[in-house]
C-alpha cells in the first residue's frame, strides 16, 4: 500500500507508473531547458562572450564608458526603488485602517485597492498625462485656482507615478494577510502598557508584518525594473529596458551591449528577491495564534475617521483615475488642453471593429493557449513534487519558479538569438517569424503563477482520498482523472485564469516578438495606437475592451470557484 509523510507537502509513495513519472518529468525538465534556461544562458554567454568564443569583460566596460548607458542604469534603480516608496505610502495606510479598525466598506475598499493591477501600466500612462499631465485636467484646475502647475507627469517622475499607482496593490494584498496572521494579544498588551497610536504601529504591527510588507514591496521593485511598456509610452528611454529593447531593435541582434544590460537586469532582479529574504534572515516573526476572527478591530474617533476616509477617498481616486480617463479617451472626439473632452464619439469601437478585430481573437487563441499549457505543466510539476519520489523532483519547481526572475525583454532577446536559424517542422518557416514563438514566451514567463496555484490545491488534497481510490481497484491514471483532477479544479482554473489574464497584458516580450500587424494581439495593438494622438483614441479603446476581458475572465473564475465550492459542501 501506499504510504505518506505528513499532511502539508506529504509525499505519497507511488503505487505504480514510475517509468511514467520519470518520462512526464524529463519531458517537462527538457521543456524548461529549450524555452527557458538555454534561451536566458546564451544572453548571459553572448554578454561575457568576445568574438573568438572566449570569455571577456569588456562588453561591460564598453556599457559602462557610454554615458547615456550608465545614466539608463543609476535610472532604473532610482525608478524602481522610489516607486516602492510611494508604493509603500499608498498601500501602508489603506492596510492598517482597513485591517485594523472598524470601517464601513473595509471590504470594498480593498477589493477597489486591487483594481489597478487588471489595466496594465502602459495603458493608463496616457490617461494619466490627460489627467495628470503639464497640460492635464488638474493642472489646468490648478493654473485657473492658484496659478501653478505640478510637474508630476515629467521624466522620470510620470513613469515613478504611474508605476507606483499600478503596482502598489502587490504591497497592500501581502500587507493585509500579514496584520489579518497577526496574534491580536500581543496588540492589546502593548496597549494595556501605554503604547498607542505610531509607536503602537512602529514597535509592534509593523514588525511583525514584516514579512508580508517585504515581499510586496521586492515584487514591486522587481516589476517596475523589468517594465518596458509603461518608459515607452512615456517617450522616457534612459532606462535599461527600453535601451535593451531599443540597441537590439535598431543595432541588432549582435549588439553585445544588448546582451549586458539584460544581464544587469537578471541580476538585480535577482538581487531584490535575494535581498527580500535575508531582511527576514534569523528574525522569528512567529506568534502562538493568528488574529482571523478573534482580532479586536479598533473603533476611530470622529476626527480620526474624518482624516482616515479622507486619505482612503484621496488614494481611491488617484487608483480610478487611469481607468476613468482611459474610458474617457476611448470616447473623447477632442480632448486637448481641457479638462474633460470637448466632444464624445463612438468612432473609435467602430475603428476597431474595422481594423483589429483580428488582435483580439490573436489575444484569444495566444493566451488561451499559453494559460493551457501552463495549467497542465503546473499540474503536472505539482503532482511528481508531492505525489512522487523521483530524484531532483525540487528542481522542476526550481527551474520552472526562476521565470519569475527573468525580465520579459531578456526571454525575447535570448529567443531571437537561440531560435533565429530554427524552422518549424513540416512548413519551412523561421520559428522567430511565428507567432508559436511568442505564444511560448507567454507559456514560461506565466507558468509560475499557474504553478503556484496548483501546488496550493494539490497540497489541500489529502493523499487518503487517493489511496482509497486505488484500494478499490482504480489504477493510477485512473485515479488522476477521477479524484486528483476534479478536486484541483478549482486551483487549476485559478491558474489558468491568472495565466491568461497577465499574459494577455503582457508588452515586454511581444513588442519585440510579434512579427507583423496581423498576427499581433492586443496589448501590440495598444502600444501601436498609442504612438500617435490620432490613434490613442483606438488605443484606449481596446484598452477597455482589454480590461474588460480580463474583469470577465476574474469575474467568470470567481462565479465558478463559489459554485464549485458550494457544490463540494454538499456533496460531504
């Protein structure tokens, strides 16, 4: 009979098929090694490469004697690391009202605190500088009223803002399970000894949601220092991924300071993962309880609510402002140099029902695809983890994690470099003039996600449930499709549905892999609109139809996770 350790990662002792397992994990393992780790080591190579074959250093010197290159770089961390800060202003505050004191709409307000992250960057950047901008609406209220103007949406300054408006949801979603894990006695005791107020929060909560606030706040810095879309639309290219994607396009594919600044941004990607963990390194952030139902949710005095829901109304609309402005845009026949559009059309839905219907069914087919593959090689890795005892079974999960670590833009410089003299089978087409190509980028850069998700339901499966199955006379594949896959159900769609979701807003990798207009989906589709001012009402167009598509798929994944739920409850 089988046997398992115990529950929680419990690894099953297989009961048959281990030539199976062993053949399912080195096709996943040769899967990873052709699209994922061969692609990122021939950049890493081609960096430290000089034109004999051997190994040198003076690509990177070469990177660090031009000017506008070490300017990109100092650029990008200072971008990076101020967005966290700002992030961290936003998202701090909404956590601890939210988490921590009785309010009126605390669920609301943290579901509209998320909004952010279904509109991608790039797409509220120009809604943003209609708002924001030198000639935005509140610059113009503010020239009228007092005669100034803010220079929020300028430089570097635009990308910090629109960034860490984007991103900060990373911070208050880790935030709030923190203070949620937090054992409320150790709160009450420090107030019961005269602590309150800041130093109830600096001494105390705050620490102790260490962990949650630092690995928002590495995801936060990681993203924006691998954001291509959002510089671009911006017109701000002195930074390192617009560089690389800029040398690459323009110099080519053998420009070897290409290849180093998309090293630099694997290794401070990295870096801040690494750094994320040894800030909790020997730092035990333990309690004996967690706080769940039995925390005591504080009440506010009056002026105290006044000042906290003035500071959640100001952050709600900054959050909104992209997408009200976009939606704006997509209806706006004349917006310039007033605060709202002088006049409203319907012209730019019929551009695109005209001239791109095609991008959204490329969307379509592109991430469906990639989302399917990601759900069954997540399944999969999970499975041969915790139901099997093949050797370096650890590394798949590794190896396929490692994604996460690896910027867009550098996956696509490495699959133009290691598949440009590659032909598909049976057609004699270049796999770098096909959209298979991108549709594999999405595959790897995605499949953390679904991984994730699959590991958490598989691991909710007790191992029993299998063993009873195959004591009846069920074989081992059997058994999967009958116990193991119905009941993953849930994490599975979950899976495929944030696959799909980050995939189809995805413009790092398919800017530089999508190969003509025709077979480009729609995040192409919006950067191309948005070059132009007569094309940014188009843009914004599919925009919305892009964030409604993704508000779908969430929505649709919710409605079947309840009812499936609902389904297993009655079924027990």
């Amino acid at each position: 009979m089988a046997t398992a350790e115990s529950a929680g990662g419990a690894v099953a002792a297989p009961a048959g098929g281990a030539g199976l397992q062993g053949a399912v994990a080195l096709a996943i393992a040769a899967f990873l090694l052709i699209f994922l780790i061969v692609p990122v080591g021939t950049v890493i190579y081609v960096a430290f490469a000089n034109p004999d074959g051997g190994l040198t250093l003076a690509h990177f010197g070469s990177f660090f004697q031009l000017s506008l290159m070490r300017e990109s770089f100092w650029n990008s961390l200072y971008v990076a690391a101020a967005s966290v800060v700002f992030a961290s202003l936003i998202a701090l505050p909404l956590a601890y009202f939210t988490a921590r004191f009785q309010f009126r709409g605390a669920l609301l307000i943290q579901t509209l605190g998320v909004l952010p992250l279904i509109m991608p960057p790039f797409v509220g950047a120009v809604a943003m500088q209609l708002v924001f901008g030198r000639s935005g609406s509140l610059n113009l209220l503010l020239n009228d009223w007092l005669g100034i103007t803010l220079p929020i949406m300028d430089g570097l300054n635009g990308v910090i803002f629109v960034e860490a408006l984007h991103y900060f949801p990373f911070i208050l979603m880790n935030l709030i399970v923190a203070l949620n894990n937090i054992d409320s006695a150790m709160e009450e005791s420090a107030q019961n000894l005269g602590s309150s107020g800041m130093r109830l929060f600096r001494r105390i909560v705050f620490p102790l949601a260490m962990p949650g606030y630092v690995a928002g706040a590495s995801l936060v810095f990681v993203k924006v220092f691998d954001d291509l879309g959002t510089p671009l639309v911006l017109n701000t290219t002195n930074m390192l991924a617009p560089q690389a994607y800029l040398r690459i396009t323009s110099i080519g594919i053998e420009d070897p300071v290409g290849y180093v600044i998309s090293v630099l941004m694997i290794v401070f990607s990295l870096f801040a993962l690494w750094a994320s963990a040894l800030a909790l390194r020997g730092r035990d952030y333990a309690t004996l309880q967690r706080g769940g139902s039995t925390l005591g949710k504080r009440r506010l005095k009056p002026w105290q609510s006044l000042l906290a829901y003035g500071w959640i109304a100001f952050v709600l609309l900054l959050v909104l402002s992209p997408h009200l402005g976009i939606l704006l845009l997509s209806f706006a026949k004349v917006w310039s140099f007033s605060v709202l559009p002088d006049a409203y059309t319907l012209e730019h839905y019929a551009t695109l029902y005209h001239d791109s219907p095609r991008m959204i069914g490329n969307t379509l087919l592109y991430c469906g695809l990639a989302a399917g593959l990601d759900v069954v090689l997540g399944t999969a890795i999970a499975y041969l983890m915790l139901r099997s005892r093949l050797p370096l079974r650890r590394s798949l999960d590794f190896m396929a994690s490692a994604a996460l670590a690896i910027p867009g833009v550098v996956l696509a410089i490495g699959y133009l470099r290691t598949f440009r003299n590659v032909e598909i089978p049976f057609s004699g087409e270049l796999l770098t003039s096909s959209w298979i190509l991108l549709m594999l980028a999405y595959t790897v850069r995605r499949l953390p996600y679904a991984l994730r998700s699959c590991v958490a339901a598989l691991q909710q499966l007790h191992v029993s449930l299998e063993e009873a199955a195959e004591n009846l006379g069920a074989g081992k594949r059997r058994t999967i499709q009958r116990i193991v896959v119905p009941l993953m159900a849930g994490g599975m769609l979950a899976g495929f549905v944030t696959s799909f979701m980050t995939a189809a807003v995805e413009l790092s990798a398919t800017i530089m892999l999508t190969t003509s207009q025709s077979a480009a989906p729609m995040s192409y589709g919006i950067y191309l609109y948005m070059q132009s001012a007569a094309g940014r009402g188009p843009g914004a167009a599919l925009g919305v139809l892009a964030v409604l598509l993704v508000a779908l798929g969430t929505y649709l994944s919710h409605r079947f996770l309840r009812s499936r739920a609902a389904e297993l409850e009655t079924r027990m």
